[in-house]
C-alpha cells in the first residue's frame, strides 16, 4: 500500500495569514498516461463529514474558494489557504488514488493563533 | 439535492457484527461507486472497500477481507455495509462515500454524515 505522510500533525495560523500543509506518498502517484498526479485532498471540520477540496493535485472542486490551492508532483505535495479565515479551523487530508487501494494521511489540525 | 444518509449509533459486544446502511438521494444510485471509509479515535481516515451498486460487484482490501459485506437494497436506494467479528479497535465513525466518477471513481466527491460504532463489553 502506499503510506501518505503529512506535516505538521498540527498548525496554528493568524487570521489572513497563509497556512500550508505538506503531504509525502511513499511511491510516486503520476500517471505518465495522463501526466496527472492523482492526489486529493479533503477538510474535515467539527461535527462533519470531509468535504473533497481539491483533486488532480490541484484542481479545485466546484465551490471551493480560490484561497485554496494545491501543488506539488510525484511524490510531495502542497496544500495552500492562502488567507486563513475562522471557517477554515478543521482538520485536512489527503488521499492517494494512484494505487489500490486508496490511502489518506493521517490529517493536519488547524487552528487560529 | 445530492445526499447520503446513515443510520444511526450502534454499541456492540466484542465479536458481534454491526450493520449499516446509506440512503442515496437527489441521484441515480447506480450510476456511482458508493465507498465505505471510517475513521478511528487518533486514527486517519480507511478505506474499508466499495459496492458497484448498478451490478453489486465489490472490492475490498485485504485487511478487511472476510470479515467485511457490502450490499445494495432490493427496492429502495440503500447500500449496507456488514462488519462482523467485531474488536475494539473497530470503535469509530464509519461514513459512506460517492465516487467522483467525472474525476475517478476513488475520489470520493460526496460523503453521508457519518455512522458512531462503538464496540465495548
């Protein structure tokens, strides 16, 4: 299986400054035949389901506000809010689907400074 | 409106299998993979398998083998998710999940609220 890794397991950002999370797939989750990395991520906040965020790496869902970017290839990838606001405190995942089967990091907590 | 939704709560003894179900609405439940993923205290979110509900084929991954069913209702937009010879460590939220089959099936675009297995004796 491939082991997703992020960091930190927790941050503490101000309000409208920039939080960013980092995620590591053990093996490399780029498809050569569609040169797409098949990472997502999702935000799970209190009381809730995860909500998909972003998939393809950096492709963000219907609806998701632009504050919200991912990057990264191969095997490290980036999430960005770039200006955090108070409804963004939850907790955030991301998820393989490379490979069988599907593999999540074990989620990043953040919270207001 | 697309949504899934859970039946509620259930406490069980160690050994005992538990049963949960997902309602789909708002879409055609058989145009969708429908996945079952659960998280544990402390834990990160696992993938526990899938249903095809248009022919009820399924996938499971090899920790849960034998011990997990997915299924799909006869007359109604439900899947059901068994999990049997119950421990411990299967204490936790368990949702159901829709494929985003306009990405990739494995990416999961819609998610029920979430079903509390508690498993204490």
């Amino acid at each position: 299986d491939i082991v997703m890794t992020q960091s930190p397991d927790s941050l503490a950002v101000s309000l409208g400054e920039r939080a960013t999370i980092n995620c590591k797939s053990s093996q490399r989750v780029l498809d050569s035949s569609t040169n797409k990395n098949s990472l997502a991520w999702y935000q799970q906040k209190p009381g809730q389901p995860p909500k998909l965020l972003i998939y393809w790496a950096s492709t963000r869902e219907s609806g998701v506000p632009d504050r919200f970017s991912g990057s990264g290839s191969g095997t490290d990838f980036t999430l960005s809010i770039s200006s955090l606001q108070a409804e963004d405190v939850a907790v955030y995942f991301c998820q393989q689907y490379y490979n069988f089967p599907p593999t999540f990091g074990q989620g990043t907590k953040v919270e207001i400074k | 409106q697309v949504q899934l939704v859970q039946s509620g709560t259930e406490v069980k003894k160690p050994g005992a299998s538990v049963n949960v179900s997902c309602k789909a609405s708002g879409y055609t439940l058989a145009s969708y993979y429908i996945h079952w993923v659960r998280l544990a205290p402390g834990q990160g979110l696992e993938w526990m398998g899938m249903i095809d509900p248009s022919g009820a084929g399924t996938s499971y991954p090899q920790k849960f083998q034998g011990r997990v069913t997915m299924t799909r209702g006869t007359s109604t937009s439900t899947v059901y998710m068994e999990l049997s010879s119950l421990r411990s460590e299967d204490t936790a939220l368990y949702f159901c999940a829709r494929g985003a089959i306009s990405v990739t099936p494995y990416c999961f675009d819609c998610w029920g609220q979430g079903t509390l297995v508690i498993v204490s004796s």
